[in-house]
C-alpha cells in the first residue's frame, strides 16, 4: 500500500517551516584524495553454506512477512501492541533505509520494498537484522533477517553476527551495502539468504544444525571495504550512506556523525560504482578513492545523498523536528528545512514519486516518512 504523496504533504504540514540557515561554504576538498577504501576478495565460505543451508529468495522472505505496520498521518508506523512492539523496544534500535527503487533489478521490484538495519542496544551479542517490509499490501507487512558473516571450515562451514552500528544501507542490484562506522563497508548479498532452525545462539551447533537466534532468516556478508591510506586529517567516520541512481555514474554517498565537542570537520564523500559488477570503483590494487568530498562542518548528520547534483542532510535535533540540509555546490550557502519528526536518520530516494524517505529512530516515535523533493529545494 504505497501513500500517495500528497499525504505525505499533508501530513508534514504543521512540520514544514522552510527557512534559510547562515551557515558557511561548503569547501571542496576532493583533491586531498585522502578519503580511501580496500577492497577485500569474496567470502570463499559462501558455496559452503549454500550446499548447506536451503537458500531462499526475497520474494520468499516477503511472502512469509510475520509483522504488520499500520499507517497514521501518511507515515509508516512500527507496531505497537502487547504481544509486538517494536515502536516502544528499548532493544533494537532502526537506523538505515534503502528501498527496491535502489535495487533496481526486476526481479526485486514484483512488490515495493523498504529495507531497513536495526542494530542491538540491549543484547548486543545479536548484531544486526534488516527488515523488508512490503507496502505493496494492506496492511504493510515485514519480516526480520539476520547479518551474518561466514566463519569455520570449508568442511563445517558456520557464521557470526555482526556487531556494527549500521547507520545507513544501500540496495544496489544483488548487495546491500552496510556502513560499519570506524571501519568502511559492509556487504551483504540479498541472493544468498539462508533459512535456519528455530534456537539460542547464532551459527553451527553441534548437532548440525543451523541457529540465528530465533531468527528464521539469514543473510551473509560476501566482501568488505577498509580504510586505507593515511588521511591528512583523520580517518573518515562512516556513520550513514545512501545511493545515488541521479549521478552518472550511479554513487554512493557517505556521511560523518560529529558531535559539537568533536569540531567542525565532518565531511560528505561519494564513491563511484560499477554497473556491472555493483561494486565500488577500484583501481588495480583494489583501493577506491571518494570521487568528491565537501567539508561542511554541520553537527548531527544522521544521513546524508545526493538527488540531481543537489546535497541532502538529515540532521537530528533531539527531541524536536530534525532537519534537512540541502546545499547545491555554487550556491552561496546551505539551507534548512525542518520536515521530518524526531530522531531522523539515514536517507533514500525514490525518483518515480520524487520523494526523499527517512525513519526516526526514537522509542515511542518510530515510523518511515517521506517528503517531496519540491519542498526542499527552493
């Protein structure tokens, strides 16, 4: 059930305030070519687990969608009730959006999908789930998947969480790309999830069998990238990203969480890809290198993209409205729209319906919201 977007305009309409922010030019600072990611080989323990484990498909995982959201105010609700409530839970934390719109594949686009990391605050020990949640029915519906990362033997193959903040995802072709703050990116392969037996803990049991901590589905990283090179400054913070489908060629935008006390240093870089093969672009030793980074200094930025040239930042403000930042390289300065509830967090973008989607991440105002690109762009 997708909301059409005047809802949407409705809704944000006691929200919308826009209103031009003094704020300094942002600096293009890409010839530092500082900004650096090695690549690592694919997982040789991935055709493992497949002989092992019964490999399903996205549709298969949606089909079997074990939760409902409901839709208020034209937004996306978590559900709240005794026996599921996830809009209150002091145990997982949302965090990253990506849709099906990213993907871009066909084969994905057979319903409208939101994925969408949730981290463990509560038992950390449990790392990381994605949720896809299809709104092509009503009520939208989803089911949680566990990040896993391969370990063992090729003859006892087995897996482990993953323990990172995940602050941001990107859907492109077959892989989600995770963030993984302090060290680069995860990746993650949406065409090798793997469905395991109900049980405590996570991975190769003793028995043979397979465990995810309750969880039914899992889905495992296939490759990674880490920081290289040493930067002039300090190493870039990979606190959220987002795809670009608007830029030519097709990118990966990364943002910078800095707090007041750190200083005004936190950048914004893009990283090209390859069509072909969905990943980053490489040079012959496996090193890819930001295609462009602005230094802007704002404080708070929970996500950040690009959309036809133009720069977006989503910045928390507490317990009040969080802001977007949009800047335009060549304009004089930024500009600051407060459309989105508390607690904003990474950002997508959907070209057929020109609207920039977010999730809140606060207990007790959790949804996934969207405003038009029009509303922030003048």
């Amino acid at each position: 059930m997708r909301i059409p977007l005047q809802i949407f305009n409705i809704a944000f309409l006691a929200l919308q305030g826009t209103h031009a922010a003094v704020l300094d030019v942002w600096k293009d600072i890409t010839s530092d070519k500082d900004i650096q990611l090695e690549e690592s080989g694919a997982s040789s323990l991935i055709k493992h687990l497949d002989d092992a484990l019964n490999n399903v498909s996205v549709d298969e995982v949606v089909a079997d969608a074990n939760h409902e959201m409901t839709v208020t105010g034209g937004r996306y609700k978590w559900p709240e009730t005794k026996d599921d409530d996830e809009f209150n839970s002091e145990s997982w934390y949302p965090q990253g959006i990506s849709s099906s719109v990213d993907a871009g594949d066909s084969k994905y686009n057979k319903n409208h999908l939101f994925l969408v990391s949730w981290y463990a605050k509560k038992d950390e020990e449990k790392g990381v789930r994605i949720s896809f949640v299809n709104t092509n029915v009503s009520p939208p519906k989803y089911r949680q998947v566990l990040l896993v990362e391969p370990t063992g033997t090729s003859s006892k193959p087995s897996f482990k969480t993953v323990r990172v903040h995940a602050g941001g995802i990107a859907w492109y072709g077959n892989l989600l790309y995770v963030a993984d703050t302090n060290n680069g990116i995860r990746i993650f392969d949406v065409d090798h999830i793997w469905k395991v037996k109900d049980g405590d803990g996570a991975g190769r049991q003793s028995n043979g069998d397979y465990h995810a901590y309750g969880y039914r589905y899992v889905m495992p990283q296939v490759r990674q990238y880490q920081s290289h090179g040493d930067p002039k400054n300090h190493d870039y913070t990979y606190s959220c990203l987002a795809l670009d489908r608007t830029s030519n060629p097709t990118s990966i935008v990364f943002g910078e969480y800095y707090h007041v006390a750190q200083g005004d240093n936190s950048r914004v870089a893009r990283f090209d890809l390859n069509s072909t093969t969905k990943l980053l672009k490489v040079n012959k030793d496996d090193v890819a290198t930001a295609s462009k980074v602005f230094l802007h200094g704002n404080h708070r930025v929970q996500g950040a993209i690009t959309v036809n040239g133009r720069y977006f930042l989503s910045q928390s403000n507490e317990d009040v409205p969080s802001d977007i930042i949009g800047f335009t390289p060549g304009d004089k300065s930024a500009k600051e729209y407060r459309v989105f509830p508390p607690g904003a967090e990474d950002l997508t973008y959907d070209k057929a319906a020109d609207t920039l989607w977010t999730l809140t991440e606060h207990a007790g105002e959790r949804y996934i919201v969207g405003t038009a690109i029009k509303d922030i762009s003048s």
